[in-house]
C-alpha cells in the first residue's frame, strides 16, 4: 500500500512517545516534519527513539525534525543530559570587543550545539535570530538577538549558519521580516509595526536579505507590518509572503510561526488554510494537541512541488558531519568567551 503524501505541516506531539492515536493519525495523514519541546525530551536514548519512531510512522527517512534550541533562555535541550548554550547576546558582547573573535565562537557554539541535535535525530535547529531589536521594544527578543545592528546581526547569524550546516544541522532564520520594533510578545497579543517600507528595507529585514542566499529556512513574524498589510499579520499576508520573496530575495522554506499563539485568532484549519494561501510552504502547529493537529493536518493541502524542491536544497545545504574534536571545540569557546 503507498503512503500518503505529507501534508504541509510541522507538528508537535504531546509526550516523549507517538501515543497511538498520533501514530494512527500520522500514518493517515503524515505530517511533513515533528517539533520538539521540552515535554518531549528526556534523555539521548529516548528522544533519537522517538525521532526514529517518527519517521518510521511517516515513512520517510528524510522527514525533518526541529528543535528550538537557540541558547540562553530559549533552550529546549540542557542539563543534566545535554550543554546548555549561551544567548546570542553573549558573541554580540563579545563582537563589540573583537569581531573575528566573536564570529568563531558562534560558529564554535553553533558546531556544538550540532552536534548534539544530529545524535538525537534532529536536523533543523530553529536558530539564528535575526530580529533587531530598539529601544522601546517588548524584551521577548531581548538577549536573543544576534546584535542591533544590520551589520552585527548578520555576521554573527552567518556564523551560527555555517556551524549548524558544517555539523549537519539546517538553520531557520527568524522572524522574517523582522520582530525588533515589536512593542508586545507575539505568544500573547498581535503586535503591530507602523515602519515605512523603506525603513523595514533599511534595517529590520537587512540581516535577513543578507542570509537569504545562505540560511535555507526562514520563520514568520506574527506582526501586522501596516505599511504593507495593515489587515493580516505577515503569516496571513499573501503581500508579506511578496514582500518577503520579492523584495527581501528569500526563495527558501518558508514556515510559520506556531498557528497556536495569541497573536493569530480563530479555528487553526482556517489558520492553516491562509496562511498556505499567503505563501507559506509550511505551517508549525506546536502544542501537540491530537484534534488541534488533526484539525490542520485535515485541512492543509499536500506538500506543494516548489515547498518540497526547496526542503530537498535545504537538506543538500547541510554538510554531513566531517570529524569533530568536541572537546577541542569546547576549549575553544570557553577560552573565547572568558
């Protein structure tokens, strides 16, 4: 019997094992990749089991599976089992001081950080952060941001990148175009930016037009921009998802971000729906709630061809891992961030 084409959509699941109802849903209407949280995490052993259990049940060895894991406060692997890494705002500190020093320890930390991710099955680390925060702003960006600046942020987030991918790992640049002038956290309301488009051009989306050739994957804001939609949030938008392609130069995966925060409003299908309507080859559907999943996964079409052509370069974008002295590695960056 062949198997179901994955839909366009990156899911959670609610515990550290497919629960039966999952499998059953999964084998029916396969999901394109799995997220993971801290509620799916328990150590080395259990989670490479649960990433290969995944893809067993979709039947595609090459199915992406996605962490969180940008360091410091966002960080959904750490102790005792895994290194806890540092916040951006560490090689941001440290670029103000010495900038070469400061890109090879975000290229150290990311290499790390890797390696850790590819152990355990998981290959797309949802990292670098490309937002640019101003004075003013709400702190959910804060200290994880690469830099204020277009320049420092997009040097630091290009290291980041070439770590992740020399280890194996694809980055996922967020949150496209840009969630540094927010004055409210996207989780719980719906921030609304009142920037021109020349000023979104000039420095909110700069880092990441100057990754858009480098880093394969790409976040959405759920922000309303008003200059260029000031109706739907950007995930909405089929003007951002334009914005974005056209005039930032993105043609990478293009993923939501997850259909479940407080910023989007309404049934998660019709979310679903319009935001693949807008452009976006995927939506992240998080919390690991079988009817919400369900509900998107029913209701989402297939994987488009150009979605699926672009998850195909994004995994020949990733290196497979050459020999690496942890340890070495380490010393290294400690010796950097000191």
């Amino acid at each position: 019997m062949a198997r179901a084409a994955p839909r366009a959509a990156i899911v959670g699941v609610a515990g550290p094992a497919l629960a039966p109802d999952e499998e059953r849903l999964f084998r029916r209407r396969p999901p394109a990749g799995l997220i993971l949280f801290a509620r799916n995490l328990i150590d080395q052993a259990q989670v490479f089991d649960l990433t290969a259990e995944f893809r067993r049940t979709v039947g595609r060895e090459d199915a992406p599976v996605l962490i969180d894991q940008e360091g410091g406060r966002v960080a959904r692997l750490g102790a005792p089992h895994w290194r806890r890494p540092p916040a951006a705002s560490a090689f941001a500190a440290l670029y103000a001081r010495d900038p070469a020093a400061a890109r090879r320890a975000a290229f150290l930390n990311a290499r790390l950080i890797a390696d850790d991710l590819v152990a355990i099955g998981i290959d797309v680390d949802c990292a670098p952060v490309l937002d640019l925060p101003v004075p003013g702003a709400h702190d959910v960006i804060g200290d994880r941001a690469h830099g204020d600046t277009p320049r420092v942020a997009a040097s630091l987030g290009r290291a980041v990148a070439r770590g992740l991918l020399a280890g194996g790992v694809v980055p996922v640049m967020k949150h496209i175009p840009g969630h540094g002038r927010a004055t409210a956290d996207s989780h719980h309301a719906l921030p609304v930016v009142e920037a021109s488009e020349t000023a979104l051009l000039a420095r909110d989306a700069k880092p990441f037009a100057a990754l858009a050739a480098v880093i394969p994957w790409a976040m959405t804001a759920h922000i309303v921009y008003t200059a260029i939609d000031a109706d739907r949030p950007a995930t909405l938008s089929p003007a951002v998802i334009r914005f974005i392609r056209r005039r930032i130069g993105f043609g990478g995966v293009l993923m939501t971000d997850d259909l479940a925060m407080r910023a989007l409003s309404g049934d998660p299908a019709r979310l679903a729906l319009a935001a693949i309507a807008a452009g976006c080859d995927l939506v992240l559907e998080c919390p690991g709630n079988i009817e919400r999943t369900e509900a998107v996964l029913d209701a989402v079409p297939e994987l488009s061809v150009a979605a699926a052509r672009r998850l195909k370069a994004a995994r020949r974008a990733a290196s497979a891992p050459r020999r690496f002295d942890r340890a070495r590695a380490e010393r290294a960056l400690d010796a950097l961030l000191r």
